[in-house]
C-alpha cells in the first residue's frame, strides 16, 4: 500500500513539472539565439544573448538570465513586430543604455508604433534611460519635438533666409580710398 501510495506521490509531481514546463514557464538558459534577446523568463528576470568565441575561432552564443527585473512582466518572448518597430536586432547583445545616445534608435522607440504598442521594450529603456539619470518620457517628447521641427524644415521653401527684425544701420568710418598712381 506504501509503495502504490509512493509510486501515486511521484507520478503527480511528474505530471505537475511536465504540465508547469508545456504551460509556457520559460528559462533563459533553454531559448535559442533567435529568440533570448528582450526575452523575460518566468522569475521575471530579463534575457540576454552572450557571445564566446571558442580556441578554434568558433562563435558560440548562449543565453542567460540577467539581474535586470522586468516590472510586471513574466514567460514573455518579444514579437518581431516589436522588434522591428522598436529599430532592434535579434542579436543585440548584452543589455545596455548606449543606443539611447544614437538618434535613429531613439527616433523608433519614441515612434508610436514602438512606444504605444511594445511595454516590455519600453520598460526595458526606460529603466536603462533612468540608470543613466534621463526620464525616457521626456526623451521621447524632445525626440517628438525634433521632428516636428525637422518637418517644419523640410516643408518650408527655404528660398529666403528671414531677415533681421529690425532695420540695422551700419556706423563707422568710410572705407580707405585706394592709392593713386
């Protein structure tokens, strides 16, 4: 009776690990190149694709999981809508804030398509902007106003330089005359 009650024990947490692994739990170490980065596992921590390059020149990439917590955010693989939409790469990385500095990347995740429709990528840069001491909704209200600006430019004529605001009169001594020979 011991033995069927034992043998029940173990076929129930069996079932159970197999029902949490085919219910979509993800592990960072599990994913595949082409899909760990701007992965979120199911601790919550976010994934990143690591480069080693092997003593005979082999390129190996791995996936880990990171100490950076994506905030209310788990099992979550990015769509490659949002990866295009957002201006990133599949085989970014690393995580890091230097492409905030690149004006085309900032252009695409403060584009609507990224910002309003790709909450992991923009809880990822905005925490990335904040460690680095910039509140990304106001990045992206520069960046939004610079392209106004630049529309403005492109729309106008620009055949005529505006000129001064008020009439400017000129003082000073008369020019040198030239010499006489």
């Amino acid at each position: 009776m011991a033995s069927n009650l034992c043998n029940l024990v173990l076929l129930a947490l069996a079932v159970a690990f197999c029902v949490q692994g085919a219910l979509g739990e993800i592990a960072c170490e599990n994913l595949d190149h082409g899909s760990c980065a701007f992965a979120v596992s199911s601790t919550g921590k976010r994934c990143v694709l690591e480069k080693q390059v092997r003593r005979s020149g082999e390129e190996a990439y791995t996936c880990r999981s990171s100490e950076i917590e994506a905030d209310n955010l788990k099992d979550h693989i990015e769509a490659d809508g949002c990866i295009a939409a957002c201006g990133l790469d599949r085989n970014t990385l690393g995580v890091s804030s230097d492409s905030l500095l690149e004006p085309r990347f900032t252009q695409k995740l403060c584009s609507s398509g990224c910002y309003e429709n790709c909450p992991n990528i923009v809880d990822l840069y905005f925490s990335l902007a904040a460690g680095e001491g910039v509140f990304l909704p106001k990045l992206c209200e520069t960046q939004r106003g610079i392209a106004r600006r630049g529309m403005a430019e492109i729309r106008s004529s620009g055949d005529v330089a505006p000129g001064p605001v008020h009439s400017v009169q000129f003082t000073g001594v008369a020019p040198a005359q030239p010499p006489y020979y």
